[in-house]
C-alpha cells in the first residue's frame, strides 16, 4: 500500500473582528469632532483672509457698512468648509480605514472583506450619517445606518492590528 504525502496543516482561521459599539464610535466621534473644529477654525481664517483680499484688491465690493466677514456668508464659503470636512473623513478613510480617532479607539472602517472603503463609499458614509446620529443604530444592531447604506463596517481592532497598521504608513 502506497504512504501518503503527510497533509499540511493549514492556517488557523482568524476569527471576524468584533463590531464597533455605539460608545466606541461616540469616543472616536468626539475626538474627531475637536479635530475637524480646528481644521474648520484654521481654514475659517483662511477663508476671512481671502475674503479681506478681495475687498482690498476691489476684486469684491461691499456696501455701505459692511466688512469682508459679511462675504462669509457665501455659499463659496460654505462649500470650502464643507471641502475641509470632507477631505479629512475621506482622505483618512480611502486611505487607511482609521481618522485620528479611530486609531484612538482602535476603529477600523473597511468593506467586508477587509479591504479599505472608496472615496464613493465614504461620500455615501458621510451623506447618511447625520453628523454622527445615525451611529445611534449601533445602539440596537450591529452596524450604523452610514455604515448600511455604505455597505461597509466598522470593527475593533487588536492592540497589535492597530499598531501594525500605524507602523505600515
């Protein structure tokens, strides 16, 4: 009777990461939050200069008592600090799954089959998350409502998943 070749073990399979809780997602939120409130203060300033510039050089004009902060009020105004928000979330996202916060919490955004989210997802992710109420879902299920629509998760990384991915960028 012929030996048989001995079988090779195969790889343990890992198990899924566990779903982010609400009270996770409400950490990295709020670190988020303070975060994006600087951006938004910085490129708010960034957007008075420039406003103050275009009334210096004429290339705006304001009536009678009015300042270069009342061009603020411009949906140009609106659209670049709607820009700033949405370059951070997506940036981080498409990039490497995790904003500041999330590496805080040792969040992971991603699709289900690991791999990170498109810039399309995370557009999708940021239209339906009503500024961090639709994480309220995670209450009650395992996934929030951006996260639905998105057609992603977000999941709990291990200490060591975490600092792997930090030490890859």
């Amino acid at each position: 009777m012929a030996k048989r070749p001995p079988i090779a073990p195969t790889k343990p399979q890992t198990a899924p990461h566990p779903q982010a809780n609400f009270w996770r997602r409400l950490g990295a939120w709020l670190y988020d939050a303070l975060i994006v409130l600087a951006l938004l203060m910085v490129g708010g300033a960034l957007g008075l200069g420039v406003a103050n510039l275009l009334v210096a050089t004429g290339l705006a004009t304001l009536k009678e008592g009015e300042d270069a902060a009342h061009l603020l009020q411009h949906p140009l105004y609106s659209a670049w600090l709607a820009a700033i928000m949405i370059g951070f979330y997506g940036w981080f996202w498409v990039r490497g799954g995790q904003t500041i916060g999330m590496r805080a919490w040792r969040l992971r955004i991603q699709n289900q089959d690991g791999s990170n989210i498109r810039f399309t997802q995370a557009l999708i992710r940021m239209a339906t998350s009503a500024f961090g109420l639709g994480n309220l879902l995670a209450l009650f299920g395992k996934r929030a409502f951006q996260d639905i629509w998105a057609e992603c998760e977000v999941v709990v990384l291990s200490k060591e998943e975490n600092r792997a991915l930090l030490d890859r960028e």
